[in-house]
C-alpha cells in the first residue's frame, strides 16, 4: 500500500492490542486506548515501565506489533514527512541550539505575535525571559541554561509549533513544583480548547485532574 503525504483530516488514534519487544525482552504487551480530540492522556508507571518506548512506537520512531490506527489509517501507511506534519514529539531529553532564545523557540518558523503569546504563557517561559540579558534575544546553549529551564523553552517550542497530536515525555520533571502545576493547567487547557490530542508521561500528580484517561503501564513479567 502507497504512504499517504497527508491525513486530510485528523479525528481520532486508536491504539489496539499493541506490543514490542527487543531482543526476545518484552516491553509492552496487548496495550489498547482510545483517544479523539480534546482528550488528554497521562501515561503513569515506574521507572522501566516501557513509557518511553510507547512514546517513541506513538512518534513513529520504533516498529511494533498491533495496530494504531490514525484516523481509521494505520500508522505504518502514513509517510513520516505526512504524521510529523500532524503530530509533535518532546523526547525526555530535549534539544537546545546554540543562538538566541527566540531560534530556540522558532527553530525557523516565521514569528507570529499571537501564536508567541500563546506559547510563553503555557510555558511560563515570560519569568525565564525576564532574568535573560537580551530577553528573546539573549545567546543561550545547552551548557548555559538550567534542566528546568531547557524543558521550558523546549515546551514553548512544542506550543508554537503545535500540533494536532502532542507527545511529552516528562517534559516538566526538572521545573519547580508551583511553576509546574501552573504549565500543567494552562498545556491542558490550550490542548482541549484548540481540541488537539496531548500525551503526557509524567512521574507526578500534575496532570492527573486535567487527564480525560490515565493509563499505568507496569513492566512486563515473562
Ligand atoms: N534499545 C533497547 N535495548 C534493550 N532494552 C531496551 C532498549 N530500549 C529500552 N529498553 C528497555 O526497555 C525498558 C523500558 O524502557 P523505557 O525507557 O521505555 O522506560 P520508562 O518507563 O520510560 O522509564 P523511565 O521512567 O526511567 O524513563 C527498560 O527496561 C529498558 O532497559
Ligand atoms: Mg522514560
């Protein structure tokens, strides 16, 4: 079957009976949900738990066995350029350019006051700003900006460049409690009021009173 370059419209992800494994090690067994825009789903478990790996089999960055479904199409149909031009994906371990902190926002986007608003409010990223030297413009680089902060600009970047499907993984572990509660209610709000879909893996509590479904992935015993 051909890959299609675009998914002309986006509705629904339905995950059924999904499972990986590597080197013969399972780490995800007959895992199903169902997401439509709005929803909000906050992946919980311990350390080890395959979290991470879900989110990368959901990014399109690993093979997997089962089906996901987008909008009715499954996901290995769908061309790379095609599901990247609808979903977004903030790995654990984010990545800061060398420039000022508006590329690291835009990382070539044109700018657009609105769309900049937006993001800085979710991401609380106006209290960074304001300590900055140049603001916006003020040079930054991955040595020179605390764990808290990185995940703050990474979160604005994911805001700007929005998506119709959101995928954080623990984007908000290195950022104080009150500042994180805060990004927690405003992300949830901005993703159900523009019906996006947002996936939030999360060690702690924050998003649990804003998630339309929570799933606990616990590790696989064979
Ligand atoms: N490439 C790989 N080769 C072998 N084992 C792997 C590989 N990638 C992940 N694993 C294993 O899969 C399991 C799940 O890893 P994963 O990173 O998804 O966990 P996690 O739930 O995100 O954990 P954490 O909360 O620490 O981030 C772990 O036992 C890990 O060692
Ligand atoms: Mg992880």
């Amino acid at each position: 079957m051909s890959s299609p370059e675009c998914i002309p419209s986006f509705e629904d992800i339905d995950i059924r009976d999904l499972s990986y494994q590597i080197n013969d090690k399972v780490i995800l067994q007959h895992v199903n949900f169902n997401l439509s825009k709005g929803d909000v789903l906050e992946i919980r478990g311990k350390s080890g738990a395959g979290k991470s790996t879900l989110a990368n089999i959901l990014a399109k960055r690993l093979p997997y066995d089962g089906q996901i479904l987008i909008s009715g199409t499954e996901l290995q149909q769908i061309s790379k350029k095609a599901y990247n031009a609808r979903m977004l994906y903030l790995p654990q371990k984010p990545l800061i350019i060398e420039s000022t902190l508006l590329d690291n926002i835009l990382m070539g986007m044109p700018y657009q006051a609105e769309r900049m608003e937006q993001a800085l409010f979710c991401s609380l990223l106006q209290d960074v700003i304001e300590c900055m030297p140049d603001g916006l413009q003020t040079l930054v680089s991955a040595k020179s900006l605390s764990s808290g902060e990185t995940q703050r600009v990474c979160l604005c970047r994911a805001v700007y460049h929005a998506r119709d499907i959101l995928i954080f993984d623990e984007m908000l572990s290195a950022v104080d409690s009150d500042a994180k509660r805060e990004i927690a209610a405003r992300l949830c709000k901005f993703s159900k009021e523009t019906n996006r879909i947002m996936i939030c893996i999360s060690h702690d509590e924050f998003f649990h009173e804003y998630a339309t479904q929570t799933l606990n992935l616990k590790k696989v015993i064979v």
